[in-house]
C-alpha cells in the first residue's frame, strides 16, 4: 500500500489499484470527475459527508503532480 499526501492510498486490492482517498471507496476519479462537471467543493462535501475538504485538495495535489512528468505518446503500428 503506498501513500500519497498522508490522504491518498493507492492499494492493488482496492478498486483495481486505483488512487483513493485513505479509509474509503471514494476514488481520485471520482472527485475529480465531480470537480470538472461543475460541482464545488460544498457540493461534494455534502453527497459525501465523511470527506474533509483536504481529502478534495489533495485529491487536486495528487492530479496536478501527476502533469509534472514527462510523457511520450508513440504511434500504433
């Protein structure tokens, strides 16, 4: 299990191994799908109200360290 931010876990037996915010279901994904359909951080807090706003902040930590790499896209053959 690794941790990320002290918040985000990302454990291969849990949700396939995709990042989540530490001692619940909730995926990284997911908050960040809310986020960008327009919801605010009230909003999620409210559907989710075991969630403290630095769970969604690090959630944000966690996407924006992830566009600090590089990347190479390469053709299919």
């Amino acid at each position: 299990m690794e941790y990320v931010e002290n918040r985000i876990v990302i454990n291969e037996s849990i949700l396939g191994g995709k990042p989540i915010i530490r001692g619940k279901r909730i995926s990284v994904q997911s908050i960040l799908e809310f986020l960008s359909a327009g919801e605010t951080k009230e909003e999620i807090l409210k559907q989710y109200p075991s969630l403290e706003q630095a769970d969604i902040d690090a959630c944000l930590r966690f996407a924006s360290s992830l566009m600090n790499r590089n990347y190479i896209i390469k053709e299919l053959a």
